[in-house]
C-alpha cells in the first residue's frame, strides 16, 4: 500500500513540473499583436470550406423534391405521387446518383461521413430519410428512391396479366430475405473492410450506367423478374429496405384502420407490398404508398361510409312523418 501512495505522489509531482514546464514555455513566448492576430483570422477564413455555387442549387434542388414527396403524401394526391417518382427516376437517380445505399452504413459503422461543407445536400437526404422513416415509416422506399419509383411505375405501365402472385405461405417467408442479406454484408464488411460488394447487392449503380458485364447481367434478371413479381428488389432483397424497415418500428403517426377493416378485404387486395394481412398492418413492410389510405377516403367504395351513409338513411326515414 505505501508502495502505490509511494508512485501516486511522484506521479503528481511529474505532472506538477510538467505544467509549470508548459506554463514557463507560454510565458517566455512573444504576445501576438492585433495586426498577426487579424491575419490568422483571414488565414483561416481563407482555409474554411463554402458552400459552392453548385451546391447552394442541388441543396435547393433537393429540398424543393423532399417538398413535394411530402406534399404529395399528406395530400394523398395521385398524379403528385407518381411526379414525384418520375423526378425521383431522373434527378435522384440519373442525373444525382443521389440514392441511401449499403454504403452510407459502411460509414456509419466506421463513423466516417463526408466533409459537411461540401455534403449539404447528402446530410439533408439522410436526416430527411431518418426523420420521415420515424414519422411515418418507409416514405423514402415509397417515393424518393429512384429504383423503387421505377419498380412501381412497371408495375403501372405493364399488363396485369403478366404479374404473378407468390403463394402467401412464400411471401410471408420471402420477406425475411432481406434481413439476411442485410446481415450477410454488413459481416462481410467488418471482416474484410471491402465496400465494393455492394454492387453486386444493390441495382443503384445503373443510374450511373457504369458496370461490369457480370453487373448488366444480374440487373437484366432482377429487372426480368421485376416484370412478373412486382417490386421484387424492394420487398424480398433490399439491404436499405431492410434498415429503414427495423426503424419503422419507431414509427409514430400509422395509418388508421376502420372497425370494418376486420372483415373487408379491398385494402388488402389492393396492396401491391403484401403489408396488410386481415386487420393489420406490417409497418415493416409498408412504403405508405398511399392506395389503401385513398381507399379509406373514398365514401363510394369504403364499408365504413357506405355503413354511415346507410345508418344515416334509415335515421333519415324513421324521421319521416
């Protein structure tokens, strides 16, 4: 014991002599007058990053997409949804190449993220990814990537009668996939430290028309299969689908669901993800692609007006003289 009290004062005494060593230094250095001082400031005026003219327009650029995404979800407005799809195709994707990816969760596992000063508009669409995904769940799976537009937008423009269904028993197991996948990589990642598997994992890199043979060939046989199993990708492989579908657990404003909603199945039948299952709804697996909640509104096809409508009508009638 009197051997640790023995180290523990001359360990304080060293640190003692060492600050007035450090103390005696300063004090033996010549005052810097305003003049250097000025000059430092400038120096480092000089050296700090702006923001560029090119980034100020694709900060507003983003901003102004985010604003209708999110207009055209609180309005539940049909022809605003799929602009915002067509926009997200062209912009986001061929003209930006601005898509969440894989490897923004390299970075985050490794804590490393770009410069702010030059990334404005790339810590913009990852909070706005985040706060949204807590919001309201999977809005950027929905309406903001560029692939999962152009997947819904096939599914639009090709002939129903090519779609195929997978068996429910399938479906509700094929979902997991991505889970697996999600953490196939991210163990391939801490072991080896490569980044580059996530263009064999993710289509993104085609709106940047820049791959290998083996890539263009993957890509033909998802977009292929995309064809006849709608939005395959997004709801069975998706590694960034799989992420924002864990933080959707945190999602505050769900969608409403009806007493009726035990018994009807129009919703239900309508969904193009597979998220609503009797009276419930997957939060995990909703995009908020809007169909049902438009579904909800409509007083000509919800059980829930038409109830109202017809309780309404015989009040009417007992009133009557």
């Amino acid at each position: 014991m009197s051997r640790f009290f023995g180290l523990m004062a001359s360990a304080s005494v060293f640190c003692l002599l060492a600050s007035f060593a450090v103390f005696a230094q300063e004090a033996t250095a010549p005052a810097l007058s305003l003049a250097d001082l000025d000059a430092l400031i400038e120096q480092d005026k000089a050296t700090t990053p702006k923001l560029d003219q090119q980034g100020v327009v694709d900060l507003i650029a983003l901003v102004s997409f985010l604003a209708l995404a999110v207009v055209s979800f609180i309005k539940k407005n049909t022809t605003l949804k799929y602009a915002t799809m067509v926009i997200a195709i062209a912009y986001m994707g061929f003209v930006k190449g601005n898509l969440v990816s894989v490897v923004h969760i390299f970075a985050l596992m490794e804590w490393s993220f770009p410069l702010f000063q030059y990334n404005v508009a790339w810590y913009v669409l990852m909070l706005f990814t985040v706060i949204s995904t807590v919001l309201w769940g999977r809005l950027y799976c929905g309406r903001i990537c560029a692939f999962g537009s152009l997947t819904q937008l096939m599914d639009k423009v090709l002939p129903s009668k090519w779609r195929v269904e997978l068996p429910t028993w399938l479906d509700q197991r094929a979902i997991y996939v991505k889970y697996g996948v999600l953490v196939f990589v991210l163990g391939y990642f801490f072991v080896t430290k490569d980044n580059a598997i996530y263009r064999y994992v993710e289509p993104f890199w085609m709106f940047t028309l820049s791959g290998s043979n083996v890539m263009w060939a993957l890509l033909a046989v998802l977009l292929l299969t995309t064809v006849f199993i709608r939005n395959f990708y997004c709801r069975y492989l998706c590694i960034v689908g799989a992420g924002l579908a864990l933080l959707s657990n945190l999602t505050v404003f769900g969608i409403k669901r009806w007493q009726q909603c035990n018994t009807c199945k129009i919703c239900e039948n309508a969904c193009e993800w597979g998220a609503i299952k009797g009276p419930k709804i997957s939060i995990t697996e909703c995009v908020r692609c809007d169909d049902c909640e438009i579904l909800y509104n409509d007083e000509d096809r919800c059980p829930h007006w038409l109830m109202l409508k017809k309780t309404a009508a015989k009040l009417e009638a007992s009133k009557a003289p």
